[in-house]
C-alpha cells in the first residue's frame, strides 16, 4: 500500500497522518482527536485500511489595519 500524503477532497487539500487503520472504528476514534485540536479531517479505505487526512482550520482570522 501507497497512499498519497495529500489528497484534494471537496476543493481543500488535506495531508495523510502517516498511519493505516484496521479498522474504521479506529479511524473515526483518531479524526475525533484531531478535530478536538482544530483539524478538519476526512478518512478513505484504500486496500482494506482506513486512512485518516487532515487539515489545519482557524477559528479568527488577523486583519491588518492601516
């Protein structure tokens, strides 16, 4: 199994967390933990793994005033 380390779901790139899970439990238990660290997250089952993508959201953005 290859996966790819970044994949494009929905318009929005999205970075592999390095591990296959057996499991989809297991993977729904790992995309929970990283949404509870402000990822939006995503899993696909490629080859009878479960693999877990994530990106980075922010909750206020910075505006520069002149």
């Amino acid at each position: 199994m290859s996966p790819n380390l970044a994949t494009t779901i929905d318009g929005k790139k999205f970075m592999w967390d390095g591990q296959p899970y057996d499991s989809r439990e297991e993977a729904l238990r790992a995309a929970e933990s990283y949404q509870n660290e402000n990822f939006e997250t995503r899993f696909v089952e490629e080859e009878g793994k479960f693999l877990v993508y994530t990106r980075r959201t922010t909750k206020e953005w910075a505006v520069a005033t002149q």
